[in-house]
C-alpha cells in the first residue's frame, strides 16, 4: 500500500517565536513576521516564514487558515500548576503553611472520588486551553485515579501533560498520608500506564520535603533513575517558615535543597517549583545538575511569599520557565502570569523585558521541561501547538496598541492589558481546541 499524503494546513499571520533568549542572544533570539505562513504536516510544523515566499510553493490541496491581523505563537507552556487546587483559586490571604491546612488539603482529600477528579480535570484543562496553554506540568493528588483522570483529560484533547502522583507520607492528614512503599508501587503502575503513551509523560512527585520521610525521599530518587524520560517536579524554598521547617526536619543537609540533591532528586527533567529563599551554592548545584526552575510571580505575591531573583538564577546558567501555580496563583492566563512577573522584577530593581516574558512563557519553558525539541518553538518537526492572539480584543488594548511605535511595545501592552479575552484560538497538533466566542 502507498504511504498516504500527509495533510498539509497552512496559517497565515503574524508569526512570532523565539530560537535563544533574548536576555543573553538579544535580538538574534527573536524571529517575527509581520505577515507569516506556518506550515503543518500531519500536526507538525513542516515550514515557517514569510507569507509571500511560502505561499507560491504550496500545494492546492493545503487547509489554509488565514488569521491576518492576529499575532500567532507557540501555545504557551504552564511548568507548574496545581489542578486540584482549581476550586480554591481566589481563597482569601494566608501564608503558605496555614493556607495548605485550611484550604488544600481539604480540597485535596475530595480526589479520592474519581467522579470530582474526572470533573475537575476536564475544566483545568479547558481553561488552560481557553487561556491559550497547549502544555502544562502539573501536580495530581496521592490518588491514583486523579493521576489517571488527568491524563485521560488531556488525551482527550491532544495536549501534552506531564503530572504524577503526590508523595506524602508524614505531616500532612491521614487522608492523604500514603505509605511510602504503597506510593512507590501505585507510581510504577502509573508510569506503565501513562509515559510515553502519546503525549503524556510522567513526574516523580514528591509535595516537598517537610511532607516526605527519608525512606519516601529515597524511593523517589530511585523511582526517577530507573525510567529514563520521566520528570521530577516538587517544590523548594517558597515561604521563610517552610525552609525553616525543612532545617528542623533535615539538620544534617547545608540547604533545602542539599535535602532532594542527597536523595537523587537533581538531574535534568526535574524542576522546582519557587525557589526564592536559595543562595548561589544551589543556584549553581541546580545549573550544574540540569535541573530548573518554575517562576510562579502570581502565587508568590498572593500568598507573600517573596520575590524571586530571576537575574541570580541566569547569572548562574540556571533554565527558569514561567508558571500560574493554580490554585495559589491568582489566574490560568500566562498573559497575567507575564505581568505579574514584570512587576517582580521591578520590585527588585530589573524589570522583565517583553521578549524575555513571552521566551519563558514557550521557548524557555520548553528549555526548562527539557521538551525544547518538541514544543515551544516553531523549529521544523515540532509539534503544532500554537495560540492566535487579537491585540485587538479590548477598547483599552487595542486603544494602546494603534499607539505602540514597535512589535516590542505592543507585546508589551499585549502582557500587562491581556488575559483570556485576547486568545482568539488555541490550536494543538493541528486541531482547534479552543475558538474565541465558540460554543
């Protein structure tokens, strides 16, 4: 039998991505064009350039979409969030500890139903999408059916999801207190089941370290050596009374996160969610183990956590993606997250370029992820995931749009007055998932 013809879409916009960042390539890292073709092939990016150049050269079979007047770029990639947590998003000011005992574990233990965790996943991933993200990092509940109900969530859709199971074996409630050894086998099983099948991927999912005894924290470790390709997510240095605790608990490791790197939890593929409170030895043990950071600004704010030194963490060659962390983060726009870290940066006396936001928001994150090679960007053979932004979509955006003097200023403009209204479409491997104003 013949080999079928691939099917070929073309988009016609304009087109932005990112091929470095732009906080050490400068302008070289940022590819734009003012009208853009990207071609697909069966869900993958075949060609991408200026429309007048690709144009002449398509087929007349190809699916040609034209969205004129729209800026389009990679789907934005979410590298930590909290799915479960999505009910008690906006739940009113505590710090870290007491706003996980009054507000999270509550919601948390309701996983135990697969109906609320069916439930639940459907609706995170529809508003990931609604928002223009294509590919998230994302932690379940210990319940193996709130991992399954994830993933099966974002098959369903055609994103890509990396999540895993919770590991919490002391101080946390009976409810969601998992034997280590039990937690250790239901992720094997999970790992089976899920990584590698299509676009999920799995994540050895240790809460943090105040959560997990040694014997837990060693079975991670082995559990993430074992399989290559799996992921490692987990949280580090958030809040002053978190790190504290982390001392008390584990007095013989210099830093917290001298607690994971003793346990095998540092490598590439893992990354770690905060990171505010660390000194420039773990900065540099983190670059030098490939490990990364998730920068979550509305989730630091919101629960006063601190302010994260993304300048320290280039100084020291460590990969930083941006992150909602849903439910303590105030929102699934990226677009509100990029503001949200413009303003952090100002507080610390740097603010965040444009281009730097939207390159960690993609490129950078997919760098972060170690998935570089397949989302992210539009380099030939990634996978077509992007999202068509209106820079129109507001009186007030489009008011300080027709005044912008470049590209750079209307991102700009774009990050600090944009959120969910301003995502036209969002498409994955080729497929509309998300159309602005459809039912």
């Amino acid at each position: 039998m013949p080999t079928p013809a691939p099917r070929l879409q073309a988009f016609r916009a304009g087109i932005l991505h990112f091929v470095d960042d732009p906080a050490q390539a400068g302008d070289a890292a940022v590819v734009a064009h003012e009208d853009g073709l990207l071609v697909l092939a069966d869900g993958k990016v075949r060609a991408f350039g200026e429309a007048a150049e690709l144009l002449p050269g398509l087929p007349p079979e190809v699916e040609l979409t034209d969205y004129r007047g729209r800026l389009l770029m990679p789907g934005f990639i979410d590298c930590h969030a909290h799915y479960p947590q999505t009910d008690v998003i906006a739940s009113p000011g505590e710090q870290l500890l007491r706003w996980l005992e009054r507000y999270v574990f509550p919601c948390e233990a309701r996983f135990a139903d697969a109906t609320v965790a069916r439930e639940t996943a459907g609706f995170f991933c529809d508003e990931l999408l609604r928002n223009g993200t294509t590919s998230a990092q994302c932690f379940a509940t210990v319940h193996p059916q709130a991992v399954d109900a994830l993933f099966a969530a974002a098959e369903a859709r055609g994103m890509r999801m990396t999540t895993g199971l919770v590991l919490m074996d002391r101080n946390a409630p009976a409810a969601l207190s998992v034997d280590a050894e039990l937690a250790h086998a239901q992720g094997e099983e999970l790992i089976a089941r899920w990584h590698g099948r299509g676009r999920a991927r799995y994540a050895v999912t240790p809460r943090f370290a105040a959560t997990s005894s040694a014997r837990q924290l060693e079975l991670a470790g082995r559990q993430f050596a074992a399989h290559p390709g799996v992921h490692l997510q987990s949280h580090l240095a958030e809040n002053r009374g978190e790190v504290a605790w982390v001392a008390e608990l584990f007095p013989a490791a210099r830093s917290y996160l001298d607690v994971f790197d003793r346990y095998g939890l540092l490598g590439e593929r893992a990354i770690y969610a905060h990171c505010i409170h660390i000194d420039d030895t773990d900065r540099r043990r983190l670059a030098e183990s490939g490990s990364a950071i998730a920068f979550c600004p509305t989730s630091n704010l919101f629960l006063g956590s601190g302010l994260f030194d993304i300048d320290a963490a280039r100084a020291q060659g460590v990969g930083v993606g941006l992150a909602t962390d849903v439910g303590a983060g105030t929102s699934f726009s990226m677009l509100r997250t990029m503001s949200e870290a413009y303003k952090v940066g100002q507080l610390r006396g740097r603010a965040l370029s444009p281009w730097s936001a939207f390159y960690h928001a993609t490129l950078g994150a997919a760098r972060a992820l170690r998935m570089e090679d397949t989302v992210g960007s539009f380099a030939p053979g990634c996978e077509g995931d992007f999202v068509v932004l209106d820079l129109q979509a507001t009186p007030l955006l489009a008011r300080r749009v027709e005044r912008a003097r470049d590209l750079e200023e209307r991102l700009f403009a774009l990050m600090t007055l944009g959120d969910d209204r301003a995502v036209n479409a969002t498409w994955v491997m080729g497929e509309c998932r998300h159309r602005r104003g459809a039912a």
